[in-house]
C-alpha cells in the first residue's frame, strides 16, 4: 500500500518485505505466551490477523497455545508496500479492489515466522533499555523525526506540553532477548515513532521504507559469523509507536510551487492550495523517489539502536516476574458509552472521516481543493457534499457525534457492497514482567501515545499487577484491525488530517483508553479468566471485489529467449557508480520467489561465483517493464548502486524469472546472467 | 655511441649515491634486528582475513554523535545474570514479499 493513488503502480522491487516474530512464554506455563509481529506492511489488518489465526489453528495442537488474545499483528507502517490485502474497502478503493496474491503472501509469510519463531524456542532471559535518538552535536535539530501537525499538538494543554521537552517522542526503546545456554542475543525488539513516508508518492518499488532499512542493516551488521555476542538467526524488529503525526522529512514542509517558502503553519498549505506543499527528507534535493533520504532516516534508527543495543551491554533494566499474559477482545466502537475523565458519560460514533481527510498530509498531500484545519462548515467546493450524499449522506445525530468533523465520508454507515472501514475494533494488551505493550489499532499521535501509556502505566502501578517492579509500558502500531489515526480531543478539534482521520469522533482516545484500563487486571499473574470475545469483525476476503488483472501471458521478442542480454553491463565501475544490464523479462508476478531473490550479484572468490548481493540488499534494484501488452513481451532492468566501501573484485549479475505461457498457462522458470565486470 | 668507463676516482653523484644505498642497507638491517626481537619478545599478530573482509562488507555503525544515552536504571543492578527470570524465547524471519 503506497499513497492511496491509483496511479502509484508497482515497477519493481528495491528491498524485500519480511514478518519478525516475537515469542515469550512463561517457562512454568507453556500455554502463557505471546507473539509480537512486526510486518513490512501499512499496519496490521482484520482480515490478515483472521488468516494468521487460522493457519495457527491448522497446524495442529502443538500451536493451539496462540490464539486471539495473544497474537499482535502490527506494520511498521510502510508506505511503499504491495496493496490490494486490506479487508475493508476504503483502503482497497486505490488499489482496484483485493488479491489474494498480495494477502496470501503476507498471511503465509508471517505464519512462517511463527513457526520459527515456536521452533527455536529456548529458555532465555530479556532486558529493556531506551535513548533518546538525535544528534548530540545539535539537539535542536530533527535528527530522524519532526511533528508534521505542530499546530495541532498545540492545541493540547500547555502544563501537559511542558512535561515533554519535544513534540515528539525522540526515545527509542529497546527489548534484548538473550538466549540463557548460550549467552548470545537472537534478537532486538525496538519502538520509535516515525511515518514510513521516506519514500516518496512518485515512488514504484517496493520495500520496507525507514524501517525495513533499519531492520536489515541491523541484522547484517549482527549476522556475522565472527560475532561473539549475537546469533547467526538474529532478528532486529522496528516496530512502529505513536507514529499518528511524526514524520521522516525531518527538514520541514516547503513550497514546491517555485516559491522556496515554508508552507502556511495552520492548514500546511501554499497560496490556499494543499498540493504544493511537501515535507522534505534529508536528502531531498536528490531525483531518486526519496531512496537517499529513506536510506538516511533508516541508518539513524540503526545507528541508534546499534549504540544502545551496546550500551545496554552494561546498563540496562531486566525483565522480571514469569508473567506472560495477553488479553483481546473486539469491541464495537461505533456506539460505545463510557465515563469521560471529566465525569461525563460520552459516546463513540460509527465511523466516519473528514474533509481534511482528503487534504492528506504534508508527507502525502491530497488532490482537489480539500485543506487541513477544516473544522465546522466545509471549505471545499459544495460538490463534494453533493457526491456525499449519493455515498450516504450523515445523520443529524452522526454529524453531532463528531462535533467539530465536518463528514466527508460517512464511512461507518456504509455497507454497500461492504463496510469501508471497521466498526468493529481490537482492544488487546500484552504483558511479561513488568513490560505492558498496548497494541494500538491506530496511528496514535505523539500526546494521544503519552497520555495512553501514562493511564495504563499509573493504573498498573496503582493496582500492584507488575507487583514491586515499576511498569514499563511501550505502544505498538498501528496493529490487527486498522483504525486510521487516533488523535486527542484537543487535536481532534483542529481538525488537521490526523484529527479528520480520527474515525469514531472526539472521544475515540478516551474511549481506547478506558477500555485498555478496564482490562488491566486479566494480565494479573493468577488470573485465568478473560473478557467477553465480542462481536466477531467481518472477513471479506472471498467477497471483495477485485479489479487487479492476472498476468495473461508472457513472450519473448522475435529472436530472443527469456534471460536473454538486451544491454549488458560496462567492462569495469568504479564505487559509487551504478553497474546496470537489460534482460528479456516476464511478469514477476509469476513467481514471488519467496524466501529467495529476482536478482543477485556475484563476486568472482577463489575460482568460484560466491553470491553477494539479492533481493534484500538496498543498493539492489529489481525493475520490470512491460514493453508490450498485446505481444506480451516486457523488460528487466538490474541496478547495483555499487557502494563506495563495496570490494574492488570481478562480478556478475544475476536475474531468475518465471514466464507464463500464451493458451496453456504454464509457468516455465529461466535464468539469465550478465557479462563479467571489475570494480576498480 | 659508446661511452667509455675510465678507472680512477667516482664521479661525486656516483659516490653519494653509493653513501645512500650504505644508509639505506643500514637502516634495512636494524629495522629487521628489531622486528626479529620484536617477534621474539611478542609474537607474530594474527591475521584474520575473512574477517577483515566482512568488515568492509558489513554495513559500518556510523562515527556521527547521539545524544548521551540514559538507559533505566536497573532495579537489580547488584544482581547476577542468574538471578534474571528466564522465559521461553524464540524469533522467526519470513518472506512477505507479494
């Protein structure tokens, strides 16, 4: 899922998506456990989570220990991922519906981590420790996150602003796991809040954004042989937070109308228009889709965690008390009454989305007129109410329920062909030791995640549940059902996108919050009772519409075979120059090659090709472009972005494909290879 | 052309050069005696290569400055690994590329 832009389709691949799972058990009670996932993807998603369970339930009772309370499927909220896998149709709109292609490999992929994961099971021991991630020789500089929405965060309180030094959280915070026999660390488990919009809406090639760069580079850097403290499996988990308004444009939000200007504070607009105004990376001057700055964002969250994974080598806090305990259920927000802290008793709204929804975001802006900081009356042209109402035009009683949110879309009460968003929400904690993680359905912004984790972490301290050790509470997301923003009734009221995006009304906050604090005490260490499941969320995967064209079929030009050279690579590259090579292609969609690579690169070692690059190397870029719809033929474009500390040495480039046959169908595999070159 | 060599005394350029190659064998000849004593005293350094060729492949963590780090502060600073509770732990990677 890119940029909600139907014209943002897919051209190829520049690093892989991958599941990391997470499993904590209690060694006393092997059906105490939890499983964290963190996938390469938007977020989480209903219909994703439903399949994930499924399989778990398939693959017999050795795995009948995981199940709804205990399963945490969240994305690291990658904007530059495959769509057309989500089970509501809003999201699904931009991407011509649902594949099951897409879905499948996501839900296979990630069972496949559990398995894993359950299979490398081993007493262990874990340890928490956090740093704040800026650049000490400037601290008033955006190291690798700014708020985007600085005019809403404002509108919080001023004594609870001042309790924070920033607007938004710079700390990352990190979970070691550590394996008892061996003393090695299989993996890291970090939280830092920052959007996976490096890579830019022009962008077409898949990859993991900020995150996915982290993550690789984490685990290269600790999968090394000669390593004395980390496994070879080790895993390095990114896990999104309290993203709803951070941003990777650390540089600010400019003009691009030719202007230079910073764009209007309020409504992030330039001359009254949304669409000019962008957040800039910190490589933004570089025509590369926001690769450079992506690169950039992501090795500052590495080169953080490196520093803090070895700081902790000597300071850190332990995890301690066996309690492994989870609690789930699916609560229907669309109409949930609770006390406000105030003492009043408010509701919840079915949901619904503004018109500042439409504006987008200076990360992403929006097409038309549509502005941000649209509270009250609509400030776009009166079309677009005409075209809400053909969709559904909202209730009085709706339109009061959102207060200051004029409806745009009135997404909650649309059920035709399917609902658009969900009603039906996942309420879910988790708990080991002391540590409390909040799986957050939605992107909650910067004070939403604060004043969330404090009410728990105040409630769980008051109660006694982590016994004498203080809580340590993180919030992952956005996780299981996606719910869009969460945002704080002050910020609600400014009605920025996050506010827009807030779907069950002002409360929404409150609301998560009074439910997570509700359900504290099942995670008590004697507790073996649970919640109420609640009404089950619909799954629409064998219903959905589907617009997405299945690959017809492939050819090679006359003369030609697939895998053949159209343009080969030069003699000889010098670091920090790019080696590229043309083959006769077919439609990757053929074969996803899961678990292996589109293309490599060879280094010539001792008489022997030694493979050393693939699919999950950054500086290697898979492109696909169909040159013919009619005849069928298409073309791969390999690209190494040579590295300037890459060996000097002989290589090759290597490109595997699959190509479906005209009338029979059948998928035949080929291979093709590049001429040898240096790079000296 | 032939360039006849007479005996008799070097011309003065030959005769510095032949002064420098003397420093030069010199110094050659100390500088081994005291390597050879070096080694004889410490031992020969050893010579990892595929190390040293991992590290060039592997991704370096950065010289660029973060903030001071302050981790918590942990409760059982006094304790010893043995005293950490020990949980069931296990962690998977897969593919998710569609």
């Amino acid at each position: 899922m890119g940029y909600a832009d139907p014209n943002q389709v897919g051209s190829g691949l520049r690093q892989r998506l991958y599941s990391r799972a997470f499993v904590v058990g209690d060694l006393d009670k092997p059906e105490d456990r939890c499983v964290y996932l963190v996938l390469d993807t938007q977020s989480g998603d209903t219909a994703v989570r439903d399949g994930i369970l499924q399989g778990l339930n398939e693959l017999g009772d050795e795995y009948g220990c995981y199940g709804q309370a205990n399963v945490a499927v969240t994305g690291t909220h990658s904007h530059s991922g495959p769509g057309a896998w989500l089970n509501y149709l809003l999201p699904q709109i931009t991407s011509k519906g649902f594949d099951q292609q897409s879905y499948r490999a996501i839900v296979d992929g990630a069972l496949l981590s559990i398995q894993r994961a359950h299979e490398s099971l081993a007493p262990g021991r874990l340890s928490f420790g956090s740093a704040h991630v800026e650049d000490a020789n400037t601290d008033s500089t955006p190291y690798a996150n700014i708020n985007r929405s600085p005019y809403a965060y404002l509108a919080n309180p001023a004594e609870e602003r001042a309790k924070y030094d920033y607007d938004v959280d710079k700390t990352m915070t990190m979970l070691r796991l550590q394996n008892a026999e061996t003393g090695k660390d299989i993996g890291v488990l970090t939280w830092f809040p920052v959007h996976g919009t490096s890579m830019l809406g022009n962008n077409t090639l898949i990859s993991g954004d900020n995150k996915g760069v982290a993550a690789n580079l984490m685990e290269k850097a600790y999968r090394n042989p000669s390593d004395t403290e980390a496994d070879d499996g080790f895993v390095a988990g990114f896990s999104q937070a309290n993203v709803g308004d951070t941003s990777p444009n650390v540089l600010g939000a400019y003009c691009e109308d030719g202007s230079g200007e910073q764009c209007d504070f309020e409504a992030s607009t330039c001359s009254g228009e949304s669409q000019p105004c962008h957040g800039r990376g910190p490589h933004f001057r570089e025509k590369d889709q926001g690769a450079s700055s992506c690169h950039e964002i992501g090795h500052r969250q590495f080169a953080a965690a490196a520093i803090l994974y070895d700081f902790m080598d000597g300071d850190s806090t332990s995890i301690q008390g066996s309690t492994v305990k989870a609690v789930h259920n699916f609560h229907d927000f669309s109409g949930f009454t609770f006390t406000h802290p105030n003492g009043s008793q408010v509701s919840t709204c079915p949901a619904a989305l503004g018109y500042s929804f439409a504006a987008g975001t200076t990360d992403g802006p929006g097409a038309f007129d549509f502005k941000q900081n649209n509270t009250g009356a609509p400030n776009a042209n009166p079309v677009w109410t005409t075209v809400r109402g053909f969709l559904r035009e909202p209730s009085e009683e709706q339109k009061a329920c959102h207060h200051s949110k004029p409806i745009l879309l009135d997404v909650g009460e649309i059920e035709n062909p399917y609902l658009w968003t969900p009603n039906i929400v996942d309420v879910q904690l988790l708990r080991v030791g002391q540590l409390i993680i909040i799986v957050s359905p939605g992107e909650a912004t910067t004070m939403a995640g604060r004043r969330w984790k404090e009410a728990i972490r105040a409630s769980a301290s008051a109660t006694g549940i982590t016994g004498n050790a203080e809580p340590i509470v993180v919030l992952g997301g956005p996780a299981n059902s996606y719910t869009h923003y969460i945002a704080t009734e002050e910020e609600y009221g400014i009605q920025r996108y996050e506010g827009a995006s807030t779907l069950y009304g002002p409360h929404t906050l409150n609301a998560h919050i009074n439910l997570t604090t509700r359900y504290l005490p099942y995670l008590h260490s004697d507790n073996v009772e649970k919640p109420s499941p609640g009404p089950q969320p619909p799954i629409y995967t064998n219903k959905s519409l589907s617009f997405v064209t299945g690959v017809a079929f492939d050819r090679a030009p006359f003369f030609y075979s697939f895998g053949d050279i159209l343009t080969d690579v030069r003699p000889t590259y010098a670091p920090s120059t790019t080696a590229s090579v043309k083959f006769v292609g077919a439609n990757p969609r053929n074969d996803l090659r899961l678990e292996d690579t589109y293309v490599a690169v060879e280094q010539l070692l001792d008489g022997s090709w030694t493979r050393v690059r693939d699919d999950s190397d950054w500086s290697l870029i898979f492109r696909w472009y169909r040159t013919s719809s009619v005849l069928g033929t298409s073309e791969v474009t390999v690209e190494w972005e040579i590295e300037e500390w890459a060996n000097r040495g002989t290589y090759r480039m290597r490109y595997w494909g699959a190509s479906k046959t005209p009338v029979t169908g059948t998928i035949v595999q080929f291979s093709g290879t590049s001429r040898k070159f240096d790079v000296v | 052309m032939i360039v006849h060599i007479e005996d008799g005394p070097l011309p003065r350029i030959e005769e510095m050069a032949r002064a420098h190659i003397l420093a030069a064998l010199t110094a050659a000849t100390v500088t081994l005696l005291v390597a050879f004593h070096l080694i004889s005293a410490i031992g020969l350094p050893q010579l990892d290569f595929l190390h040293l060729r991992y590290e060039d492949e592997r991704p370096r963590i950065p010289q660029v400055p973060i903030a001071p780090l302050s981790a918590e502060p942990s409760p059982d600073a006094e304790g010893t690994s043995d005293d950490q509770t020990r949980y069931l732990l296990g962690v998977g990677k897969a593919d998710i590329t569609g």
